[in-house]
C-alpha cells in the first residue's frame, strides 16, 4: 500500500490541496494507472438489452447525494469505475462532465439504493449479489434480501486483514461513522482555535452549508 500498486495506484508526489470541493483536501494516492487498466481489460461496458446488467453506485460531491450508473440507461465507462473506487482521505475526488464524485460505499443507505426496484417487485427473475467486503462487512444485506420477494443469491468476499492493513485502515476507512467523526473533529480543533482569538462558533453545522447561510463565526463580547 505505501509504495503503490503498478495497475491500480501509485503516491502523489507531492501534497495536493484542492479547493473545487469545498474545504482543503490532501489525498496521498492518484487513482491514474486505476483508469489506464480499466481502458485497457475491460474498455467501455455498452448498453445491452440482455446480458448482465452492471451498476455502479457514487457519492456527488456537491450537492451531496448517491449516483448510480446503471448499464441499462447508459454506457459504462472506466472513468465511472474510477469515481466509485475514489475513496476520501485516499484518493482525489474523480471528475465526470463537470461533476465531481466519491466512492459510492461511504453513503450511509449501504446497498439498499443499488437493490432498489429489484428487492421491491417480484419479476420472476433470479438475481445473484455478490459483495466484496475489503475492509469492513456490508450491515443488514442479509436482513435485506430475506424479507424480499424475489429469489436472490447472495455471496460474500471477505478480506483478512494484515498487520500493516490495521494500520493503515484509518486512511482506507470512508464508513458514515469515520466521515463523521472527522467532522467533529474538525468542530472541536476549529472552536479551540477560534477561542484563542476570542471568537466563537454559532453551531455546529455541516460541511456543506448554503451560501445565503448565517455565518458560522462571531466575534465574542
């Protein structure tokens, strides 16, 4: 992991803040030999009427919500592969048309939007999942699928951890928990900071406060 992997990723040179996202953001690992790989074994996935039907969840960046590229509305190219292995604190946000977008795994509704439809109605087809599970299990899919009324098969790749896996997790970790607590974090170092200067903060708010919003910051009496 530290030095890199050939076809998947390698170090970024040198610290990278990038402020299109909203806040400063320094990501040790460049997705590029990632995109390259996927050009190269696998291509574009084009639109089929029959066959496997592919779809690749993403988080926008902003506004924040969950995207899914779905094989049967469009091609699915390498570049969408790549935004949906963009892990935060990892790698940079991957840019598509304009847009930017994260690994679809840290949005807090699991595989619940990826099922949608299919766990709903009872079109008499036989569906199989498979989950790949690196670095921490997926909750509740077995809940999921067992009160669905179609027939699903569900198989599970999971991933022991190394040592050096272990120690590295935290920088791997994109759960809703870990944003989260990242935040707080974020919080509390900026109040310390502020009441230094005899400033304080209004109220805690998410990261992603509108323009017309109140200012977050006042000077103290």
């Amino acid at each position: 992991m530290i030095f890199g992997h050939s076809a998947l990723y390698h170090p970024a040179l040198q610290n990278q803040w990038d402020f299109s996202a909203g806040t400063p953001f320094f990501a040790p690992y460049r997705s590029g030999p990632m995109r390259q790989t996927l050009e190269k074994v696998i291509g574009t996935y084009e639109q089929r009427p029959k066959g496997p039907r592919l779809r690749i969840r993403t988080v926008q960046s902003c506004p924040p919500r969950a995207v899914i590229f779905d094989s049967e509305k469009e091609a699915i190219t390498s570049e969408m592969l790549v935004a949906s292995a963009s892990i935060p604190m990892a790698f940079p946000f991957h840019r598509i048309g304009g847009q930017t977008y994260w690994d679809g795994e840290f949005w807090p509704t699991g595989l619940t939007d990826l099922l949608d439809g299919l766990i709903s109605n009872d079109d008499g087809h036989d569906y199989h999942i498979i989950s790949v599970e690196l670095y921490r299990p997926e909750h509740g899919l077995d809940r999921l699928l067992q009160h669905s009324p179609g027939s699903f098969r569900l198989t599970r790749i999971r991933r022991s951890l190394s040592h050096l896996d272990y120690l590295l997790c935290p920088v791997f970790d994109w759960s809703s928990e870990r944003i989260e607590a990242l935040i707080d974090a974020g919080i509390t170092d900026t109040k310390a900071a502020l009441k230094k200067h005899r400033l304080y903060w209004s109220a805690p708010r998410s990261p992603t406060v509108g323009k017309n919003d109140p200012p977050l910051v006042k000077k103290a009496i």
